[in-house]
C-alpha cells in the first residue's frame, strides 16, 4: 500500500477526500474559521489614527465608539472638532482636551478634565484619555488602567500596549480627561477587558448594573474638577 501511495500520490488524495467524507458526511458545511492578522488583535476595539496631528480625535473616537457603543469614526470627528477650530493650528500642534470636551457637549455627553496623582490609575473603573510627552512629541493616548507597576493603554498610532509606570509617569502632566453618559460603558469592550486585576470584577458589575449617569468619583476619580 505504502509503495503504491508513492508511485501515485492521487491516490493517498482520493483516500483522504474518502476518509474525510464519512466523518463529515455528504451534506456537511465546510468549516470556516476566521483568521485575525496581528494588527487586527492589536487594534481590537481600538481606532487608529490616520494623520499625525489626529491622535486625539482618534482617542476620543476610540472611547465614544468602542467603549459607549456610539457609532462614529475618526474623520467625522475631525470635520465636526475643525468647526470654529483654527486649522492651520490643528494640523500643526493637534486637537486639544477642550476641543475634545466642547465636542463631547455636543452629542449630549459630559467630560471632564482631572489632575490625579499615579497610584489614581490603579483605581480607575473608566477608560480616560491623557496626553503624553514622548521625547518631545505630544500624543493622546487611552488610558484604561495599572496594574504591579505597569500602565494598560490604548495607543492610536501602535495600538494596545503596555508601558512601564515610571516611563508612563515620566511623559504625563496628570491631566486626564473623562467622559460620561446617560448609557452605561459597553461591558464587552476590550477597553475594560483586556487585562487582569482585581478591580475588573467590580468594574464590569457596576457597568452592567448602572442606570443614570454615574458620579465620576466613582470611578476613582476623586481630585478637583480642572476644566
């Protein structure tokens, strides 16, 4: 058998076709299965920024449309923030947290600015986003919270990833910008469920037990209100 299978292969192909045939049977669909690319899982519920001045509109639209369920995307978001907005500036130097802020009241949502000190991050129940000085380039990042010294972000231009504290903390003003609604968060977000720590629990149960707008110190947010 084995010396006929190499002088013809067709037939080792005919007896698998066979073999397969009466394990699946004649009517059996065939199996599909979806294939991610790395960059897909990395970007999971993530909207990635498409001009180097858009991180932040891209963060605004990651937490509106991946972590409140609100459909939108990033180029709408530019063309609604540019309104009033100097565009030039923009394109120079990026949105700002005010833009994002005055934007936000528009759809009927409130956001607020807070100055916290690091070991707040360990204690965050939301997504917020914080602008970071990297090496002298200014970058809106999401940040969704820590966890034994590392800090979980949602990064517009590379994705979700993981940084260090103490480099995080280096390249942060302590301003992070929140936002809420009259609608709980999406519990299935990858914003709230892409990493381990013992807050997650009773995050994800406040969000599904949550019915009117939430008072933001209850997600961990405790220090004076900025903007």
């Amino acid at each position: 058998m084995l010396a006929a299978l190499l002088v013809c292969p067709a037939l080792a192909c005919a007896q698998t076709a066979v073999d397969l045939g009466r394990l699946t049977g004649p009517v059996a669909a065939p199996i599909k299965k979806q294939v991610r690319t790395l960059r897909d899982l990395r970007f999971r519920d993530l909207t990635p920024q498409r001009y180097d001045f858009s991180c932040g509109s891209a963060a605004l639209a990651t937490l509106l449309e991946h972590g409140y369920g609100i459909e939108t995307n990033e180029t709408d978001l530019i063309k609604h923030m540019l309104v009033g907005a100097d565009a030039k500036d923009v394109v120079k130097n990026g949105f700002s947290m005010l833009d994002m802020k005055r934007y936000v009241s528009t759809i009927g949502m409130r956001a607020h600015g807070f100055k916290i000190e690091p070991d707040a991050l360990y204690r965050l129940q939301m997504p917020v986003i914080a602008l970071l000085d990297l090496k002298g380039y200014k970058h809106f990042v999401v940040v969704k919270g820590a966890a034994a010294g590392r800090v979980f972000i949602a990064d517009p231009a590379l994705g979700h990833r993981v940084m260090p504290e103490a480099d995080f903390v280096r390249g942060w003003n302590n301003v992070v910008l929140a936002i809420v609604a009259d609608r709980p968060m999406r519990t299935d977000s990858y914003l709230l469920n892409s990493r381990t720590s013992p807050a997650l629990a009773r995050r994800v149960d406040a969000l599904d037990r949550a019915t009117s707008p939430p008072r933001l110190v209850e997600f961990g947010l405790v220090y004076a209100d900025l903007f």
